[in-house]
C-alpha cells in the first residue's frame, strides 16, 4: 500500500509518500517527506499568523505535490491522508481542501488523521510496537502539552493537559521577553547549552509549577510570568548581558524539562505503564530526551510480574516537528477510516485524541 499524507496544522507545509509492507508487523518505506517551513515570514511576528500562514500553504502545497511525486518516482498511490485537527482552522483547510481535490481527480479515498495522534504513532516508523502497552504518552509542543494513557492504538484516555500555556509556547514568550526571536525552543536550547552551571552571577530560581500537585494537569503561564518579572527588576545592561540571558535560558529550559518529567513519570508509576512514549516539537530538544531517559530508567520499574524497566521511546529529531510522515503511519493503523464521502473531512481545530 503507499499512501499520500499531507500535513498543514500550523505552518509547515507537509507532503509525505510513505510505503507499507506487512499487517502483522508493519514496516515503512518513506518514499519521500517534503517540508515547507514558513519560520522565517513568521519569526517578525514572534509566532505564527495565521492569514499568512494559509496563504503560503496554498502556494507551497502543489509544489510540495509534485516535489514529493517526483522523489518518489510517480509511485501509484493508494489512499489519502490527511491532519484534519486539531491546528489552525484556516491552515488545516487548505490542507483538507488539496486532499479533496486530489481524491476527486484520482478517485482515492481519504482518511482523516488526528494531529496528537500522530505525534504519538511518529515513534513506530522505524520500530515494532509490540509489548509497549500500556505506555504513558507525553505530547509536548508549541500548542499541546498532554499525558495520555494508550492502551493500544486508537485507544486512548486524556489523563492531563495544560491549564493555559503549552510548554513550546513557553518557550516562545520567554524567548520574546529575551530578545532572542521565534522559534524560542531551539533558540532557547542553544543559549542554556552555553551556560556555565558554576557561574551563577545572577542566582536565577525560577518556580516549576503544579509540580508537586497530584494532578496530572501543566500550567507554564506562570513561569513566563516569573521570567518577566525577573527580567524587569534588572538594569538594561544586565538584561542585554550574554551572562544572565544564558543563565535565564538555563533555568527556564530546566523549570520546563523538571515539571514534564516529575508529572510523566508519577503518571506511568500511577497507571502501572510497560513505556514511557514522547512526541511533539518540544521532543527534539536535546536535554529534554537525555534527561527523561536517564530519569526513566533510574526511577521506573514496572509494577506488572515480573518487574523490569519501563521502556522509554522518543522520535527521531527529524520526525518530533511537523511532518506528514507520521500522518501517513498513522492513516495506516486506521485503514479503516477511509472514505469517498469527502463531506465528512472536515476541520476540527479543538480536536480531541
């Protein structure tokens, strides 16, 4: 089977032609994973906009097309899949939109794919699933940050999600605040990497939120908060000094990387999980996936006969951000989804896993 998948929640333009081989044990040939990124139209903004985002999704789609056919040979395609939420309702139409035109000009089913999911399913491209289940799922990135519990593929529960701000929205704010521009996630990494932990000139303590509550709900608002009443109280020559702005970076990466780690690993402990599974843009960052690793493996036993180590699964870097690969995968474990009636995909930008 090869399927088509096209991926336009934000703004990223996203066109992927992946093959299937197997039922059983599944394995993917990426034929070709195409990817617009609008960062730099949107990095004056501080974040995306949206009117300009759609307008480049509908100028960058049929070029994505055709670069993404040409790759892969003109392969015949199957089916259709398409992200139809949750995003940005104008961005995820013209995605939507491309794929209806598409279905209809070579007669092809689509199937309609959920954003989180997919961010989930990113960690089965190169790896069988089998024996994982139940694993605790931590979907991180500039609009999401959630744990699910995943019985099994297409079964999920909500068990907690962010209370106001996303982690990489987080990131985002505190990187303005800075001055260091958008993306802030990477930005913000490059800077605390750079941070001499023994030099703590400025004695930066920044809180970790709703850290020690019992819930399994996040809340960043406040720590970008703490972040802005920090960077006020100094004088402009210590706001501009590459000192504190590296030491600010540092404690504010390592406040985020602190509370999505005590929450995830409480969640797994608590719901007696065989995997810890991450996803999201937020995933790539470098120190987030060794320091969950290490803790993963130090503080996690399952409680199930007999008791071994919670296995711990991140995505490639590559597959963490915005791509239509993992649409693909996921539109595989949900053939049965497929459909001619193109009035039933429709936009859903509050999708819920």
């Amino acid at each position: 089977m090869i399927i088509l998948a096209i991926e336009t929640s934000c703004d990223d333009t996203c066109i992927a032609i992946i093959k299937t081989k197997g039922k059983q044990n599944p394995q993917f040939e990426i034929l070709s994973n195409i990817i617009f990124s609008q960062v730099k139209l949107h990095a004056k903004y501080g974040g995306v906009y949206p009117t300009i985002a759609k307008r480049e999704h509908q100028k960058n789609l049929p070029l994505a097309f055709k670069k993404a056919l040409t790759k892969a040979k003109n392969s015949q395609i199957d089916l259709i899949a398409v992200t139809v939420g949750p995003g940005l309702e104008p961005c995820l139409w013209q995605g939507i939109n491309f794929a209806k035109d598409l279905a209809k000009r070579f007669d092809l089913p689509i199937i309609p794919v959920n954003h989180i999911e997919a961010h989930i399913l990113a960690n089965f491209i190169y790896f069988n699933f089998q024996e994982i289940f139940p694993a605790m799922c931590l979907v991180v990135s500039g609009g999401h940050t959630g744990l699910i519990l995943m019985k099994n593929i297409g079964k999920y529960k909500l068990i907690g999600e962010t209370r106001d701000d996303a982690a990489g929205e987080c990131f985002d704010k505190v990187a303005r605040i800075l001055g260091l521009g958008y993306p802030g996630g990477p930005k913000i990494a490059v800077k605390a990497a750079e941070y001499e932990i023994l030099n703590t000139e400025y004695k930066i303590n920044l809180p970790r939120p709703m850290i020690y509550q019992k819930n399994c709900d996040f809340s960043f608002s406040g720590l970008k908060t703490a972040v802005l009443y920090d960077f006020k109280k100094h004088s402009l020559k210590d706001r501009k000094s590459k000192v504190y702005i590296k030491e600010m970076c540092f404690e504010t990466q390592q406040a985020i990387i602190d509370v999505l780690i005590k929450k995830t690993i409480k969640a797994a402990k608590d719901y007696k999980v065989k995997s810890v599974i991450l996803g999201g843009g937020v995933s790539a960052n470098t120190e987030l996936k060794k320091q969950f690793e290490k803790r993963v493996k130090k503080d996690c036993v399952t409680l199930v006969a007999p008791p071994s180590h919670i296995k711990f699964h991140v995505p490639d870097s590559k597959f963490c951000t915005d791509n239509a690969v993992m649409v693909g995968i996921t539109a595989f474990y949900h053939k049965n989804k497929a459909t001619f009636n193109l009035e039933k995909i429709n936009a859903d930008a509050n999708l819920k896993i």
